[in-house]
C-alpha cells in the first residue's frame, strides 16, 4: 500500500510528491498532538469571487486543517441541491480554472487546499492543469468521476503530479476494493459517510463505525469521512472514530448568508471536534 506520503504510479513504482506530503505532515501533526482534522469545503466562486478569499482565509482562522476548494462544473452529478446551487451560481459569475488559481494565489493560506471537481474541467484546462495548480498553491486533488481502475492512463497522469491524489471510498465498498483504493492514493482517503448525493443529514450512519473500522484495516493513509455531516454534533460523533471531519453543504449554505456565519460555523466543529 501506499504511504500518506507516496503515489502508486502506473508501472507500480511510489513516488512523494509535495502535496502529499504537506497533506501528510498536517495530520501527522494533528496525530501527534491527540486532534482531528477539520476539512472543510467552499466552492470556489460561491457566493462570489472575493468572498471565496475571505472564506479561505477565514476558515484557516476559525479552525480549518485542510480545505476542499470546488471547482464548479456544469453536470455535479454527485452533488446534492446546495452545493449543485453553490455551483450554478459560481459558474453564471464566471468561475473557471484559471479564475480559481487565481483566487488561491491571492490568498496564499498556510493549510493545505484540495481542489475537488469533476474530470472534464481538468481536462480543459489542459495538459499542465495539474503542474500550474501545484504552482499556485493546492497540494491535492479529489476528481469525483474518476475511480481506481476507470482510465489507467488519466489517473497516472494525476499520480505523477505534484498533488496529492485523494480517493474516494463508498459506505457500500468490499474489503479488498478498499485496499486497492488506499494503495493508488495519497494525502489521506476520503470515505464517504452514506450513499446518495452530498448535503446535510440529521445523523451519523449507524453502520459507520464498522465502515471505517474496516477501511483503516486495510488503509494506511489517514481516514477522513464526509458527505451529511452538518453540525458539531456530527462532527464530533465521526471525529472519535475517523481521522478527519469533512464537511461541505452545511457551511456552503452559511456562506450564502455571510462570510462571518460560514467562519462562525466552522470554528463551533472545531471546538466541538476538540471536545472529543
């Protein structure tokens, strides 16, 4: 398997790159000191362009361990109705690739950032999409519609860049696709809480224990889980069993109100989670 500081390339050789390794050094750091991570996620764009830095900004302030930047794209087939609407939004003000490293540029955050999207918006941003992302500040990436095994060649192309190539693990994998998963990541693996589309849910799976009792049996990355954690509560209930904490609509729906109620969100999950 791979390390939290490798990635398994296409002729089975491991290789560190940056980003997974300042991903790796973050919550090693937070494992070092008995903490979890706190991995919230934006989409970039949402509500709009300036108020995308100040969120970055302020959630590293208010707690953030890593934050998942969302590049918009037109079909989010694994979004639920708010981040779909987070998304519309961003992409009606203009939001593209190159307008989000811009954005990451200007506000140069000492956390990791993972951009989370979909294929096609790499793919048209062209062949040094991943090289000039590296470049403007993010040190991993998480591309939904891209699992282990679907196009060899594409996911070496991710494996041998700087980033950190995050994975993603359903509640419903065998035991041995999850090893297969762990061992062509790196950063930390990404284990989806329960089945369907993001957005907030009243509670914690009563199956995720065993889920991620199982993957951590199998995984030597670190295990973060998310998709309906929408409260400290929450928070806390899934940071006494997984690595991370990962939580998407609940604060994308507060930054529609305001920056402030998305920082004042995110610093209660990290009080919460730190209260464990």
């Amino acid at each position: 398997m791979a390390s939290g500081l490798a990635t398994t390339l296409s002729d089975g050789a491991v290789r560190t790159s940056p980003g997974s390794a300042a991903i790796a050094a973050r919550l090693s750091a937070l494992k070092a000191a008995g903490r979890k991570a706190l991995v919230p996620y934006i989409t970039a764009g949402h509500p709009d362009a300036d108020r995308t830095v100040d969120l970055i900004l302020g959630l590293q302030d208010a707690g953030a361990d890593v934050i998942e930047l969302g590049l918009p794209f037109s079909d989010p087939l694994a979004d639920g109705a708010v981040i779909q609407a987070s998304s519309q939004r961003a992409l009606e003000l203009g939001m593209h690739f190159d307008r989000l490293l811009e954005l990451v540029a200007r506000a140069r955050p000492s956390i990791p950032l993972v951009m989370m999207t979909y294929l096609n918006p790499i793919l048209a941003a062209g062949q040094d999409a991943l090289t000039r992302a590296a470049s403007s500040g993010f040190s991993g990436i998480l591309l939904t519609d891209l699992p282990v095994g679907a196009d060899p060649d594409r996911e070496a192309w991710v494996g041998e860049s700087a980033l950190a190539f995050i994975r993603l693990v359903a509640p419903t994998t065998p035991r041995a696709r999850m090893a297969e998963i762990a061992a062509h990541g790196s950063g930390f693996v990404y284990l989806i809480s329960s089945l369907g589309v993001t957005g907030m849910r009243a509670t914690v799976s009563a199956e995720l224990p065993a889920t991620v009792k199982m993957l951590r049996e199998e995984a030597t990355l670190p295990v973060c889980v998310g998709f309906g954690v929408s409260g400290p509560e929450q928070a806390a209930a899934v940071a006494r069993i997984a690595d991370g904490v990962v939580v998407g609509s609940a604060i994308v729906k507060a930054a529609g109100d305001s920056v402030a109620a998305a920082v004042a969100l995110t610093a209660s999950l990290r009080a919460a989670i730190d209260a464990i």
